[in-house]
C-alpha cells in the first residue's frame, strides 16, 4: 500500500530575507501571522478535547478541522480585500499558501489523536547509552529513567536469576567485571570470525564464544545471543515507557546506523521482538536526527545539510537536501566501529603505560589467566580504570586538563595520572582524522564542495569533544553548526515523529510532514569469477532505482548460473554481507559465452529489493526473489537464506 505523503507547509513565520518595501509581501506575511494565530488556537481547543475524552468517535477529525480552515480563510482574505491591487489573483495566491499550511495542522491533530489512541515510541539505541522518546500533547518529549537521566547505559548485568539493566549494572560493573555485558551493539548480525569482533574480544572482560560462526556471549554458564542482550536493554526503555505513560506500549521505531548492514538491521529488528516490541520500522539514525533538525528549521530555503553522528560505538555521515520540507538524502557514509569507546580505550591504553613506567606493573596482567580469582582482580582493575576514564573524557569537555585518580589500583599502589586536553586530542588524532576522511569521502559521493554545505548538524555523545567542532570549523568556514538539536535526544526525537505518524498502521500511513527520499548505504551486486564483487546497484545510489547487467557462461554446454547476492563495498566478494543466491538451471546447451545472462536488480520506494536472472534469448526461464532492505523482513525461505555459497561458475 502507498503510504499518503502529508507535505511540509512554508514555515509559519516569514523568510528573514522578504524585502520589507515589497506591499505584496507584506500582505503575505500579515495574512499568515493571522491565520497561525487563529489555527494555533483552533488547535490547541481540538487538542485539549481529545485529552479530555477516550471516546474515538468524539474526537474532532480532518474534516472538521478544514472546515474551521475554510472560515478563518474567508474572514482574513475579506479583511484585506481593499489592499488587494489584483483581487482575484491575490487571493488565488493567498488561498493556496494557506491551504497548504492546512497540512501542517492536520498533521499536528492526528499526532494528538495517533498518541491517545496507541501511543508508540522512538528509541535510539545506543551502543554505550539508549534514549526513548514519545509525542505526548503535541510536543516530543524524552522519557527520563528512575534516576532522573535522559538517557540509560546500555549496560546488562547478571547475577543467578536476577538482571541489573542501566545505571545499576554499569555501577557495580566493576565488581562484577565477567557478568557484566556491554557494546552488544558492536557484535550484533556480525559473524564471529569478523576482525572487528576479534579485536573487541581482546579488549572486553566478558567471554565470547564461537557457535556456529555467530558470536555469543558466556555469562555464568549461558550462552547470550548479542540481540537478546540489546532486547533487555530495549525491555528496560519499554518498562520506563510505560511508566511514564501509565499504559501498555507495543510499537516502536528503533533507529541503526545508517551504514549497518541486512543482517545487524535484521537482528536489531529481533532485539525488538524478542522485548515485546511491533517495531514499525528500523530507522536510519541521521535520518531521525534530520527529521528532529526539520522540525527546528526556521529559514525556507533550500539548505544542504551534513549530519555528523558521532555516538558511542559508531559513526555516520549523511549529505541531504531539504527543501519545502523534504528530505533528500544524497550521499552516505560511516563506519560502524568508530566513535567514544575507541577514545575510552585510547585513554585506557596511555594509563596503562605510563602507570607501567612509574611502578613497573602491568594493570591487564592475569586478564586471561585460568585462575578465576587472578582473572577477575585484573578485569575488575580495567573496569575501574574504564570508567574513571570515561567520566574524565568528558569532563575534558569543558576543562582543559584532567586527572585520572584510583585508589589502590594494584598492589597498594595509586594512580594518579594528568591528560591535558592536548594529550587527550593526540589519542584520539587518528579517530578523529579517519571521521573528516569519511566526512570528504561523503561530501564528494554527494557531489558538493564544503562550501556548499549550508548547516551541519552534531548528533551523539561524542560530538561534544571539542577537537570535533574545531575540525568541522576548519572544513566548513563560516558554516553554522547546529545548536538547536541536542546531540543525546536528536535521534530518538526523530524516531518519536516517526513511531507516532504511522503508528496507526495500514489504516493511517503517515510520514512525517516532508518526504524523505533515501540513498543505498552500500553497494549491491553478485559474486565474479568466482572470488570478485561485481557491483550491480552503486552505493549512495537514489532510490527507487533499477539496474542491469549481463554475464555469459565461462564452459562449454554450461547448465546452471548461481548468483550469490552481497552487498557491501570490499572487491572480494565473501568478505562482504551475504543476502541469499539465485539460481538459473537448464541452460541449453551452447559454446562458452554465448548464454547470456541478465541479471537486473530493483529497489522501490518501499525499500523492496529485488533481484531477477532471466536467460537473454529465453525469458521464459529465470527466477526472482525480493528482500525488504529498509522493514528488513526477507522475502527468502530458512532453506535458502542458509544455502552454502557456492562460487559461481557462470560469471566472468
């Protein structure tokens, strides 16, 4: 089903820009200042109705709302009819601006009457803090947890039967350093043999183990799949909901990064199930943070804005367009393993060493020791020394030195360590020059300059540092940094507008008030010569968007072509994400190279890929299956989607 598109009406106040001298202007801006006035408070009476009343068939609909519509245009176009120098023409004009401001306020009441009648939520989910948000009354609101914070570590710990999930487990982390989970947001839908994850396996306290080529996490003799770990974390942000809300929450839009693969969006989409979510939709995080920055945006003219997510364990860049209220992405990027957990091991790594040559110890020695009591003295010392980092990172925010103090850390001796800012922005140098490459790399795939930029927006905890802004300055002189969208709830805010315009289902599918067009985050295409990626869709490719290419046989009398599907962008194929294979059998038989094979890949405005292989001199033999890339629902059967990949004999 098409999902009706509301369109973003001109903003409610005037473009800062209108000559004042122009008399038609300031008609304009008379005749809208009016009707805002007058509709602000239509609206707020409709709303206060519904509030006070849990009978549906008593709320006030579209349809009365554009009849009070109707009467507030007459009265204000009578009312200026003498200034007019062309009537009718004048009030053509004025009467559509108007009508087309309607929509604003049509959206805003069925926000109200979406969230009374089944509220859903917005969570960013993070991979060192969460955040859940909800439209409530007309206003998108954050749901603090029982501590009075904004957000919640994504932290689980384990003890027998009973769970701490939050601030509690990350506080006692230290006492419990081997049943203590965290970043199950860098292991989810990763393979285990994966170098990403064998590095963090290194650094972690827990025990990771290898089943069946997945990664899962050993605590107290259990195994943990990473995704019902985040599901905990999800169920806690589900409990705080509800209690805030005093009522049942059931649908959700949980946000990803954007450069996440089929599989983490796959099990990102599990972690929500398994915690009693409908999640309506798994959101591209800078999107979100796009449509929080849409609601703020003032000015009307097309701006080209670059969103920079620095979170906790990952980082994404978008370039997109806005105009009239729609979002056009037009180039992504990030890494998925980069953002202030790296910083935290940085400064973990220097304490380290320079505790090392103060007092000739080693503060990791016995990490991995057999004897349980050695093993856990030394996690338990890197806990502690990770969090005293972590809060002196931030700190170093604001301050330009800090010390890193700990008491009795090994063998009696104390710590006491001083990072200047300097010394903290050379750890992170590297991290920090890898993001502006990604930022170029972004801005070129765009086709932009830097000084085309207009805005750039700072989304996630690490966007605070400020090496971060001073670099983005230097990139983009001149350019605004975005100071109206706090970097820890743009996200969730974002996926809030989002959970509840279409939480209604297929009876109500609303998008926010503008209409997002999206890119492909990654490449997509099929295996070559048996080893090679040969890319079929481009990443950053606009979608919807369709795309062919033709392969011919490498044997003599060849009778089958296999299509194994990857997306990522790695020229050796297995070392991308494998989505499924499509098979072309009963080949007449022919010379090599004559078969000829098209194989044509679509992706519509629903985010449904499809891939179709046909013979090119009989159509009659091919195969297609879809796969939902955005819901993430696969079209594949359990069978094929476990199919062994073998390498495609067919393909040049």
């Amino acid at each position: 089903m098409k999902k009706r598109i509301a369109p973003k009406p001109p903003n409610l106040s005037p473009p800062e820009s209108m000559d004042d001298a122009d008399s038609s202007s300031k008609i304009e801006r008379k005749v809208k200042k009016k009707y805002k006035k007058e509709m602000d408070t239509i609206l707020k009476d409709l709303k206060l109705r519904i509030l006070r009343t849990d009978d549906p068939s008593e709320f006030e609909n579209a349809e009365k709302l554009e009849k009070k519509h109707e009467k507030v245009v007459k009265g204000i176009l009578s009312s200026c009819e003498d200034k007019f120098v062309d009537v009718i023409e004048e009030r053509r004009k004025l009467r559509t601006i108007l009508n087309f401001q309607l929509e604003y306020y049509k959206e805003q009441l069925q926000i109200q009457i979406n969230a009374k009648l089944r509220p859903a939520i917005g969570i960013d989910l993070g991979t060192t803090y969460s955040c859940v948000s909800v439209c409530l009354n007309g206003e998108i609101q954050i749901i603090q947890n029982e501590v009075g914070k904004n957000t919640t570590p994504s932290y689980l710990g384990i003890d027998g039967d009973h769970t701490f999930i939050g601030q509690p487990a990350k506080e006692q982390a230290y006492l419990r350093p081997l049943s203590t989970v965290f970043d199950a947001k860098r292991l989810i839908g990763r393979n285990y043999d994966d170098p990403v994850v064998q590095k963090d396996i290194e650094l972690w306290p827990f025990e990771v183990k290898n089943v069946d080529s997945h990664p899962v996490i050993r605590v107290e003799g259990r195994n943990y799949l990473p995704e019902e770990i985040s599901a905990e974390i999800l169920k806690e942000l589900k409990r705080q909901a509800e209690e805030f809300l005093s009522r049942p929450i059931a649908d959700a839009v949980i946000t990803v990064p954007a450069y996440f693969n089929n599989g983490q969006r796959q099990a990102t989409k599990k972690a929500g199930e398994l915690a009693g979510f409908n999640v309506l939709r798994i959101l591209n995080e800078p999107t979100a943070a796009a449509i929080t920055y849409n609601l703020h945006l003032v000015d009307l003219a097309t701006r080209n804005v670059l969103i920079y997510d620095l979170g906790g364990g990952t980082f994404d860049v978008s370039v997109l367009t806005i105009q009239n209220g729609d979002i056009k992405i037009k180039s992504v990027g990030g890494d998925t393993h980069l953002g202030g957990e790296d910083f935290d091991n940085a400064m973990v790594d220097y304490c380290m060493k320079e505790f090392k040559n103060k007092h000739d110890l080693e503060l990791s020695e016995g990490k991995s020791s057999e004897d349980e009591n050695i093993k856990f003295q030394a996690n338990k010392r890197i806990r502690r020394l990770r969090n005293e980092c972590e809060k002196q990172k931030i700190s170093l925010s604001a301050a330009r030195k800090t010390v890193v103090v700990l008491d009795a850390i090994m063998n009696s001796f104390d710590m006491s360590i001083t990072i200047t800012r300097e010394i903290f922005e050379d750890l992170i140098k590297d991290h920090l020059d890898k993001c502006m490459q990604i930022v170029k790399e972004v801005i070129l795939n765009a086709d932009l300059e830097p000084s085309d930029i207009d805005d750039i927006v700072l989304v996630g905890g690490s966007s605070h540092i400020p090496d971060v802004k001073k670099r983005l300055k230097e990139h983009f002189p001149g350019k605004n940094l975005c100071q109206t969208v706090n970097p820890d709830e743009a996200v969730a805010k974002g996926a809030a507008i989002q959970a509840c315009l279409i939480s209604e289902g297929e009876n109500n599918q609303m998008s926010y008030t503008g209409q997002v067009s999206d890119v492909t985050p990654l490449s997509l295409g099929v295996t070559k010569q048996k080893i090679y990626f040969s890319e079929i869709i481009p990443k950053n490719t606009k979608i919807p968007c369709e795309k062919v290419k033709t392969y011919i046989t490498r044997h003599d009398n060849q009778e089958t072509m296999k299509f194994p599907i990857y997306e990522g962008e790695d020229p050796i194929a297995e070392n991308n994400y494998k989505l499924g294979q499509i098979e072309i059998l009963n080949i007449p038989p022919a010379p090599k190279g004559e078969q000829k094979c098209d194989v044509v890949m679509r992706i519509d405005e629903d985010g449904i890929f499809t891939i179709q292989a046909s013979m090119a001199e009989n159509r009659e033999n091919q195969k297609t299956i879809s796969i939902c890339l955005n819901q993430n629902r696969p079209k594949f059967t359990v069978d094929e989607l476990n199919e062994e990949c073998e390498p495609p004999e067919a393909l040049v």
